[in-house]
C-alpha cells in the first residue's frame, strides 16, 4: 500500500484525496486497486477471526456432564462473589420489595 501521506486521484471523477480514503468523497468511486483491496479484506477477516476466536468462551452448566463446573453454594460469600451484576440487581430488587411491602402491612 502507498504511504498514508500520498494523494491519489478519483479516477471517475478527478478528486485530489488523501489514501487512506476507499472511497471518493464527489462521486464514491473507489480509490483503491484490486490488489489493496483484497489485502486490506484479508487482514479484516483475519482481525475478526482472531477477535472472534479470543471472545469466546465456552460455558458449561454445573450438573450436565462431567464437564461442569461446581459452583459455590447458595449464601455463601463465594457464591455471590460468582454471581453476575445482573443477578445482583435481581437480589437487591426483591429484597427491596419484600422490605416495603413488610413496612406497608405493619403500619396499617
């Protein structure tokens, strides 16, 4: 690829613009050979596989198989310290609930 400093011209329409641009900004021509553009595909494919391939984990449920993994038991500190936010939020707002409406029957 030619350096990002370059300029290159449309070669519809005649527009002066930087490289690093694909496509023309007038008439949205492509500014790129066919030669970058299949490199610069490959390394996008390339870059998404190795993201794809680093973000996926593999979750297995404790109990189906020997292949789960234990998890702590309920109320203990470990156990919440494992859980997820959401499921704290989920906690905290029955908690919550339950506590306003046992100060709601006691004050009739």
């Amino acid at each position: 690829m030619p350096a990002l400093d370059s300029e290159v011209t449309c070669p519809k329409c005649g527009e002066v613009q930087l490289n690093h641009d694909f496509l023309c900004a007038r008439c949205g021509a492509s500014l790129e050979t066919n030669e970058e553009h299949k490199e610069r595909l490959a390394v996008l494919e390339q870059s998404r596989r190795e993201a794809e391939h680093n973000d996926v984990s593999i979750q297995r449920f404790p109990g189906f198989g020997t292949n789960g993994t234990p998890f702590a038991k309920w109320g203990t500190r470990q156990f919440f310290n494992q859980m997820s936010n959401q499921l704290r939020r989920r906690y905290l707002i029955v908690i919550v609930v339950l506590a306003i409406g046992i100060v709601f029957l006691l004050s009739r």
